[in-house]
C-alpha cells in the first residue's frame, strides 16, 4: 500500500523531470535578441524555463490531487485493517471453540473462515488497483493541464523553447532571468480556479 500511495508523485515527477517540458514551437522564426528579466521577449533569445519543483509545490491542482488521494488511501487503510482485525477475532474465537464443534461443524467454519480471508485479499487487491487507476488519471489530467497551459502561454509569447529545470536534472544551469515558473503558475491557478467555479455553477443549475 505504502507503494502505491508514492506512485502518483513518482509519476509526475517522472513526466514533468524526464519530459524536461521541452516545448518545441514551430511558430515564429527568430529574430536575434535577448529575454528581459520578466520572461517577454526582445529581439534575441526566445528561451525560457520552468522550475518543476516550485510548480508542482504551488499548483493548486496537484495540491488538492495530492491531499485527495492520500484520503483516500487512509481511509482504505483503516477499512483493511478494521476488516483484518475483525477476521483475526473470528479466527481467534473459533480456535477457541473448536475442540467443542463436532469435525462437520469445525470444517464448515474453517471453510467460511477461508472465504472471507480469500475475499479481503481480494477487495484489497481491487480496492488498490481501483486506487492506482485514479492516481493515474489524475497524472495524465495534471499533465494535459500543464502542456495545454504552456501551449497557450507560449502564442501569446512566441518562445522556441520552454524547458523544465529541476535540481540534479539536464539542465546544469539556468538564468534567473528566463525564469517564468511565477507565471505559468499563476495562470494555471487561475484556469483551475475558474473551473472549479464552471463545476459549482453547474451543479447549482442542476439542482
């Protein structure tokens, strides 16, 4: 269970690290200049960057994923245990009890007994594959969302490149000045916000 509840960091960080967010646009020709500190573009350069670690920290939506499913597994957890702990008592008890069963009585217990430990195997085992289903749609949505964002981002901008630095990444160093992660996050904030507002109207509509 402890694995599965580390997957969807592993994964992001794993797309977001290894896909370096390396953009390439196909869209305007350069023009030989050079990125002012804000991230716009002048005549020169038309590279940027995002720092990964920052954007995951501070991206409302992989915050609220995150806290969602750590819940979720929680409260999967307790449910197992609640359930494993009410089997160990009946086992208990039938060992207790069996010497005064008559050996019909004490094989159909211990068969009973035997199906419902085959069946908490087997609800923990769908409960964790059901699990790690979500937390991996939740990836490919948390994925989708960043690469539409900087798709957008980048007509407004015209940047040849929007690359993804992290520490111990490809990239060895990068210029505090190409540095727009405050405004990728910040517009990704705000889409999610607006769509959290879309989602409650229409629930409202609904009603």
């Amino acid at each position: 269970m402890n694995n599965n509840t580390s997957l969807i960091w592993n994964v992001v960080l794993t797309l977001a690290v290894a896909v370096l967010f390396f953009l390439h646009f196909s869209g305007k020709p350069s023009t030989g200049s050079e990125t002012v500190a804000d991230g716009s573009v002048v005549p020169g350069r038309r590279t940027v960057y995002v720092q990964v670690d920052s954007l995951l920290k501070n991206y409302e939506f992989f915050k609220d994923t995150k806290k969602e499913l750590e819940n979720k597994n929680f409260q999967l957890e307790n449910d197992l245990n609640t359930k494993g702990r009410s089997l160990q008592n009946e086992v208990a008890f039938f060992q207790q009890k069996a010497q005064t069963m008559t050996p019909e009585q004490a094989r159909s217990t211990e068969a009973q007994l035997m199906k419902k430990q085959q069946d908490l195997v087997a609800y923990r085992d769908q409960s964790a594959q059901a699990l790690g289903m979500e937390e991996a749609k939740k990836n490919e949505e948390l994925y989708k969302n960043i690469r539409s964002y900087i798709d957008k981002y980048n007509k407004e901008n015209g940047y040849e490149y929007v690359l993804g630095y992290s520490l111990g990444g490809g990239i060895l160093f990068a210029n505090p000045s190409l540095d727009v992660t405050k405004k990728i996050i910040d517009g990704l904030n705000k889409e999610y916000k607006g769509s959290d507002k879309e989602a409650a109207a229409d629930s409202t509509k609904k009603k």
